[in-house]
C-alpha cells in the first residue's frame, strides 16, 4: 500500500533554448513535489498471511497422506518452506513497523548493544500505551520470534541429532522449528502487534495517533481475513 501528497511551491522556472546562453525567468511559478511513501509491514503481512495459509494445506495434505498409509514424510517439504517465509515475513512486518512508528516519537535511550526485538518493542512502548501484562508477553514471543528469523537469516549448516515433529515421528531441527504451529505462532504475534497499531485511542501522542486513524481500516481488514482463514 502507498499513500502520496503533492508539495506546491512557488519557485522560479527557467525557461530558454536548448544550449543558449539566454533564458527567461518566469518568478512565482508553481511546482509541485509529488511524494509517495510504502508501508512495507503491510506487505509484509500479507505474504505472511498467504504462506500461513499455504502451511496450513500442506499440512493437510501430509495428514491425508498418512491416513491412506502413503509416504507423508515426502509431503512435508511444502509446509516447511512455506512456513520459513511466513516466519521471516513476520518478524520484517515487525521490524517494518518500527521504521514507521520511530520517526514518530521521541528519542528512546537503549543500548547499543542490544537485541533488535528490543529496540522494536521500545519504540512500540513508547507509542503506544501497553501495560505490563502485554509488554512482558511480547518479550517471550519477540524473543522467541527473532531467534527464530536468526536462525533462518544467519543459518549455521551443520549436523545435528534429530528432534520430535509435530506431526509424527523425527527429523530435522529445522523442518521442527518451521512449520504450521510455528507460523501460525508468528502471524499471532504480528496481529496482536497491528490490533494495538489500530488504536488511536492508546497512542501517546498526536503523530502517532493520526498515523494508527490512518491504518487502522486496513489493519481490521486483516483482523477481519485471519479470522476466516482460521475457519
């Protein structure tokens, strides 16, 4: 999604000949600046939702396997991968959001040394009202959603011993860590993150509160598709 605004501005426009030396001043004349800005995190969201979703079928698909007494373990490539993007949308939707929100409050002292989850979760403290229950809850989930998208981004290929599937049986850390209950997981926390972007009411300051008026349609578009997805 884009939104744009167009500049006016009176300024003088120079007026000649090609390669001439000569010209004619037109002072006063209007210009405009046309100026556009992405909402990433919204893009974000949707292939997040959409690989959910596409999680969600595969997962079917491998349980339909099984239950014919077929091979479902050559079935459960589909859900893997579609999970690792969901995953990864998630945490960049998130991360997308903090360069919309930063610019908006004022400056918030962390360390530099710490985790990216906790300068994203600052940045929403500080624009919004959240209270204790919620931002203790986001730590785990933040915590759990970025080790996640490391592990994916700076991926360590190595052997190591199998581990449960959800599903049935063992397999590898990875095809554990992505799949359906993990992206479902992900795509949760990103929606709980925009149900509170949606409300202008708990902003903390003007800037921020004409920004959540703003989004908040099609923040309760996305509300309103995830939970027909879940159905």
């Amino acid at each position: 999604m884009q939104t744009g605004r167009c500049k006016p501005s009176a300024t003088p426009v120079l007026s000649g000949t090609l390669g001439s030396m000569t010209g004619m001043a037109a002072l006063g004349a209007l210009t405009a600046t046309i100026e556009m800005r992405h909402h990433l995190w919204i893009t974000w969201t949707r292939i997040a939702r959409k690989e959910v979703k596409q999680a969600r079928a595969a997962r079917q698909k491998v349980l339909e396997a099984k239950a014919n007494g077929e091979n479902w373990a050559a079935e459960m490539e589909p859900e893997y991968m579609a999970a690792l993007v969901a995953v990864s949308a998630c945490a960049h939707a998130l991360d997308s959001i903090y360069g919309a929100l930063k610019p908006l409050v004022s400056a918030i002292q962390v360390p530099k040394n710490a985790s990216r989850h906790k300068h994203i979760r600052s940045v929403l403290a500080a624009a919004f009202t959240l209270g204790n229950p919620i931002e203790k809850h986001w730590k785990t989930e933040f915590t759990w959603l970025f080790d996640l998208r490391d592990g994916a981004v700076h991926y360590k290929e190595e052997s190591l011993p199998t581990v449960p599937h959800p599903i049935a049986g063992h397999g590898s850390r990875a095809a554990a860590a992505y799949c359906m209950e993990t992206a479902d997981r992900a795509l949760d926390l990103l929606l709980e993150v925009l149900t509170v972007l949606g409300k202008p009411d708990r902003a903390r300051n003007d800037q921020v509160r004409s920004y959540s008026e703003d989004m908040s349609r099609i923040i309760n578009d996305m509300l309103l598709a995830r939970g027909s997805d879940r159905r």
